[in-house]
C-alpha cells in the first residue's frame, strides 16, 4: 500500500516549532470571530506548526459560506476571513488522499460514531503520525471527533 504523501512546509521558519494536527473546525476560530475564537488563537500559539488533512481548505470554505448566506457576517468580514484562511493554507502542511487513508477511516467508521468526513480527519492524522500517536496533538471543536482521538492515543486541544 503506498504511503501518503506528506506535502512539505511552505515556510522552513516553522520547522522546528510545535507541530499538531489541526481539525476542520479548529480554522473557523482563527479566520472570524467565534466563541472558540480565544482558545483557537491560544492553541495557535502553542502549536504553529499545523498538519491537515487534504480537504480542509474545502470543508472550511464551505462553513465560511454558510455563515455568509446565513447573514452572520458582513461581506467584507466573510472576505477577510477567507483571506485569512488563504494565508493559513500556505502555512500548513497537508496530508495527501491516500488508500491508507481511505482504508483507515473506512475502519475508524466501524469503531466510533464519527461522520465521513470527520473520519478522512482522524485517518489523515494517523497518516501524519505513522500511526504513533501518543506524544502527538491533535486540535479541534467536534467533541464526537475529539473523543475518537484521545481514545486512540492522541493528545487533544478542544477549543
């Protein structure tokens, strides 16, 4: 089975910072003002360098739209947070679809009560890690999906 790839860092500055797998829903926080917002930018803080899954740029567009249709934000504040997102993007490594992948949340759906999506997350993240995760973070505001980490060895952030 071929591994996954592991797209390098955009910015060598970060290499030796704290890295941790960052959820979907811990980048909202970080683009707009949420409640979680204070604690996503403390968890900023603590773990700069951030891993991805593949499709969180697109999960995360999404959520910012559905704030826009839902008139809980000024166009111009809709915007800044999608360019705010755009300037994470180039900041964080991505994991790569994969058959691990695939094959690794396909398990993780017969285990836990996880959505299909939140579950391409955690197999991204046992991708990141080799599937070692005890010693490595993940961060994120989907108690469901949060929970599913910490029970397979994962440190968890909950914003």
């Amino acid at each position: 089975m071929p591994s996954p790839v592991k797209m390098p860092l955009k910015r060598k500055a970060t290499a030796n910072l704290p890295v941790a797998f960052w959820d979907a829903s811990a980048l909202v926080p970080l683009c707009c003002w949420q409640p979680q917002t204070k604690a996503a930018r403390r968890a900023r803080r603590l773990f700069p360098q951030m891993v991805v899954w593949w499709a969180t740029s697109v999960e995360r567009t999404s959520a910012l739209r559905r704030l826009d249709r839902a008139q809980a934000f000024t166009a111009q504040e809709i915007q800044q947070a999608i360019q705010e997102l755009d300037r994470l993007r180039h900041r964080w490594t991505e994991m790569a679809p994969s058959e691990e992948v695939r094959d690794m949340a396909e398990h993780l759906l017969g285990k836990h009560s996880l959505r299909a999506a939140d579950a391409l997350q955690l197999a991204a993240a046992f991708a990141w890690c080799n599937s070692y995760s005890n010693g490595k973070t993940f961060v994120g505001g989907d108690d469901r999906l949060l929970d599913a980490a910490e029970s397979k060895g994962f440190s968890v952030v909950r914003l």
